[in-house]
C-alpha cells in the first residue's frame, strides 16, 4: 500500500512565521508540499518583507498582519480567511513571547505584568484563534501549536515560559474536549531545542541546546525538517485518531534523567 498524503484540497492558516529558521515555517512548507492552500499572519509590518520573500515561490499563499493579542487583528484576519477559503482545514499557532526581564532574572521575581505577558501572547492566542476559526472550520479540521519540555521539568531561565507552555499544553485538551464532538482535533507538538529568533531571548541557549543533545538517546537535537515532518503528519488525515496531545519531537531527550556517559 502507498500512502501518500496529498492536502490540495485543504486549506491552512498559520500564524507566527517570522523567517524561514522558524518553526511555522517548517511546518508550512510541508503543507504547502502536500499542495495545501497556506495563508500566513505575521505580527507586524517590520515582519512583511521577509514573509513575502519566503512565500513567493508559492503561488495562492497569502499573508495578513495581525497580532494575535489584538482582537480587531484577529477578526479582521479571520475575515479574510472566509473571503480566501470559505473554510478552514488547519490552524497552526507558532507564537510564543516573555519579556526579557522575565527570563533573565529569579522566577519568584517575576513581576505580574510580564507573567501577563507571557501567558496571554504564549498561551491565551491559542484559545482566541481558535475562538475566531470556530465558525470557519471545517468537521475534521485539525489544530496545532508548538510547546516546550520546560512545561513538565525545570529549565533553567525559562522561568515564565515554562508557565506559558503548561498553560498552552492544559489549553490544548480542553479545547480538544469541547471541539472533539465535531471531529475537530486540537494538538500540541513539544520540539527540543532549535536555533530560531524566539530562541536568542533564551539565557543560556547555546548550553541549552548543547545539553539537550548530549542528552538525546541518539545524541543530537531535533532538527526544524523534523518538525516539519510531523507537523505535516499531525495536521493530516493519518492522525485522525490523535486529539488532545503532548507530543515529543526531540530526539528523545525529555525520556532521560541521568545518561550514563559513553566508554572508551
Ligand atoms: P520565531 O521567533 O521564529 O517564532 C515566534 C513567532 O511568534 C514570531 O513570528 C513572532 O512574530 C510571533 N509572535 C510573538 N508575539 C506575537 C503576537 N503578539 N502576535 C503574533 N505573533 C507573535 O521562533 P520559533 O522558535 O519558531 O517559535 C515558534 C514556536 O515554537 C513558539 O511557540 C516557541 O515557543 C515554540 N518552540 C520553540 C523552540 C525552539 O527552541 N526554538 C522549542 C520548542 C518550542
């Protein structure tokens, strides 16, 4: 048997490709390999020039400013998904935002307004996008965001994002209660460490991401091609059977405590 997954007749939103080392990215051009109809929302006009260079291989994408924490931004982006597509197959939510202060210094210091912060742009946007597609998506359709191990053990200086991601892991299941009854699946996919922009705010990245390799089973971090890949295969018909979840593309390195070290 061949399978082979072919997405023309689907259409997808995805929000928070900043350039082409983010991870909506990888995932989107999978969709857009599988032949999917991809329209992109970037946060602000600064981001446009980049998106547009990236998508313009694509004939049919499209892409719209909207900051996710604004709802005049999202009502209007949620329009144009109707005027472009009537309907929508996939959503994908790649964003994610702490205030500097926030991952620098103690967690017990962290000051309520970046707590806010932190949790509205990370988490709370998952909830209102989806709240906006409602209307717009098809029985079937499938959801997804990207999260981070820091939800379940202690990283270092990730601090408040690892509240965020919690929250947007919790988010995930209820939403995937409520909108399961229409076959919609709502997913969270958990990538290791990987060098984006959203990457440099973290203190420590460069140990973080050293340290999540040694970690590995297969000594080495995930790669964004691999995120891609699995994004691709979470938002497919091939998963129709998988809602609500956590899952994992980090070469294994959150199944370890300690790691004996290699002899010789
Ligand atoms: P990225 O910087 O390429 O993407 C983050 C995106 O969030 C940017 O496009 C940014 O514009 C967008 N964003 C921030 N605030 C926004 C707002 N108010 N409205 C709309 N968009 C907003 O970095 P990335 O690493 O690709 O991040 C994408 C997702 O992957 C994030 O949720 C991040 O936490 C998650 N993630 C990243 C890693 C990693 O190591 N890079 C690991 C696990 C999970």
């Amino acid at each position: 048997m061949t399978v082979q997954i072919d997405l023309s007749s689907k259409t997808a939103l995805v929000m928070g490709v900043a350039n082409a080392r983010s991870l909506g990215w990888a995932i989107a051009e999978r969709l857009l390999q599988a032949g999917c109809r991809v329209g992109f929302s970037y946060q602000g006009e600064r981001l446009r020039p980049e998106l547009e260079k990236l998508t313009a291989d694509y004939p049919g994408t499209w892409i719209q400013q909207a900051d996710a924490t604004n709802e005049e931004d999202l009502t209007a982006l949620f329009e144009r998904v109707r005027q472009e597509f009537g309907q929508l197959d996939i959503l994908v939510h790649s964003i994610g935002f702490a205030p500097r202060a926030a991952m620098e210094g103690r967690f017990i210091d962290t000051a309520p307004e970046d707590w806010n912060v932190a949790l509205n742009v990370s988490a709370y946007t998952l909830v209102s996008a989806a709240r906006h597609a409602e209307p717009l998506l098809t029985d079937g359709a499938s959801l997804l965001s990207l999260t981070f191990q820091a939800s379940q053990r202690v990283v270092p200086k990730y601090n408040v994002m690892g509240i965020a991601k919690a929250a947007l892991e919790s988010a995930t299941r209820y939403l995937a209660a409520e909108l399961g009854p229409r076959g919609i699946r709502v997913n969270t996919l958990s990538a290791g460490p990987m060098r984006t922009v959203a990457a440099r705010s973290i203190p420590a990245f460069a140990h973080l991401y050293e340290s999540a390799a040694r970690q590995s089973p297969m000594n080495r971090n995930a790669t964004p091609g691999e995120v891609g890949d699995f994004g691709l295969f979470l938002l497919s018909d091939l998963s129709t059977g998988v809602t609500g979840q956590t899952l994992y593309v980090d070469a294994g390195a959150s199944i370890m405590t300690v790691k004996m070290e290699e002899e010789g």
